[in-house]
C-alpha cells in the first residue's frame, strides 16, 4: 500500500468515527467547497464521502436556477439544502457562486454582486449562530494547471461527464476569475466564517489537507488529537497578503 493510500484509509477511518460521534450529538455541519473549474472539488468530495453514510451525508451541486428559483430570495434554493441533526452536506459550488462565475460570466448585474456581497457575511452568521458548524475553503490552482486538467477532460472519455461549456472560457477569463476570487475572499472572510485556502495543485497531498482540516474543525478531541493537522504550506487561513505573497495564483 503506498504511504498515500494508507494516510488516506487512516483519515477516512478517523471521518467514520467523526460522522459516529456527529449523528450522535445532533450535530449540523456544512462544508462549503470553492475554486476554479478543475480545482480538484469532485476528487475531494469523493473521499471524504466514500465511507460516509448516506443517509446522513448529503453533495449538493445545483444547476443553474430556474425561472421560478431567479425570482426568490438568492440564498433560498441554497437554504433549502442545509443539514438537519446529525447531517453533513458539503456544497460543491454554493452561494458563492454568484461572487464568481456569475459575475465572471455576466449571469449576475454589478449590484447583484455588490448585494451579494453585503449580505453573504450576514447570511454565514445567522448560520453559525443557530448552531450550525460552516467551513469554506477555496481549492487554488494555477493557470497551467487548470489547462492541463481541462484537456484532459476533453480527452479522457471517463471524464466526459465534467466536460461543459464554462471550460471553454475558464482559461480566457483567468485574469477576472483571479479579480473575483479577490474580492469574494476579501469581503466575506469573517471571524465567524472564516476562508482557508487549499493548494491544490497537487491533487493527493491537498485531498490529504483538506480531510485532516474537516477532523480538526469538526471530531472530538478524542479523534482530532490523534490527527495531525495540515501542512501550512498546503492549507491556511486566508489573508490579504495571500493574494501578493504568491500563495494564491495571480
């Protein structure tokens, strides 16, 4: 067994325990996962829930709003979706996306976004303030990268399923994907709901990362003190200096 598949099967094991412990308490938490197309949020995703129960684990990936959904409240459809006791929904992709591809894309008016942006902090505290446990983190990647990952969807015919027209662009539009990722992290990381950024160039050690973080915010400190936390290299707490130091892709 390689050292990656052993650090994974123990982590997995330390969730199971984790998700053990959470249903008994009630516990609601959400796992808000963000990045570029390509980031690696699929590959993530799929181990943390591999050994999880179903019943209790829940990845919501929305498509795009219907007319009826564009007509509510922005946060409803996403709201709808939020854990009751005992419950884990990650989002792959969330509420952010209107800080992002929305903006990017022109699917969402400036004042949309200024309004977003506003009220996306407020949202986050009325979560964790009724309990809830939230964590978000955005998986960075870099230009090249994400290139290389999205051709091979192109050519892989097992990843055919990934491919979609937004790939087309995510490459043209880098400069103001980085420019929207900027001022989303800027403006919504709070004391409350802080961001942790993921280096997520190298797929294997930033999975590792990202699970070893998820035990450490949310196991007992039974199960916690027993994993050792991410690399600081791999997984921070976001900063403004993020953007100009070089841990974040230009």
């Amino acid at each position: 067994m390689s050292h990656y598949k052993k650090a994974l099967v123990d982590l997995q094991c330390a969730l199971v325990r984790t998700q053990q412990a959470l249903m008994a308490s009630g516990a609601r938490t959400v796992l808000v996962l963000e990045g570029r197309d390509g980031a690696g949020k699929d590959g993530s995703i799929k181990r943390i829930t591999e050994h999880l129960s179903p019943r209790n684990t829940r990845a919501v990936a929305l498509p795009k709003p219907s007319d009826r959904e564009r007509s509510q409240w922005y946060f409803q459809r996403y709201a709808s979706h939020l854990p009751a006791a005992g419950e884990f929904v990650i989002f792959n992709r969330s509420w952010y996306n209107r800080a992002g591809v929305e903006t990017v894309m022109g699917f969402a008016t400036p004042s949309e976004q200024a309004e977003f942006l506003r009220d996306a902090p407020d949202f986050e505290r009325m979560l964790v303030e009724s309990g809830i446990t939230l964590i978000k983190l955005w998986l960075d990647i870099s230009k090249k990268e994400q290139a290389e990952r999205l051709n091979a969807r192109r050519t892989d015919p097992l990843k055919a399923l990934k491919v979609s027209d937004l790939d087309a662009v995510a490459q043209k539009k880098w400069k103001a994907y980085s420019a929207a990722r900027d001022m989303m992290l800027e403006r919504t990381n709070t004391s409350i709901a802080p961001w942790h950024i993921v280096r997520a160039n190298h797929k294997k050690p930033a999975r590792l990362a990202i699970i070893r973080h998820l035990i450490h915010q949310i196991a007992p400190p039974d199960i916690a003190g027993a994993i050792d936390p991410p690399e600081p290299e791999i997984l921070f707490p976001y900063t403004p200096e993020a953007v100009t130091d070089g841990r974040l892709a230009p």
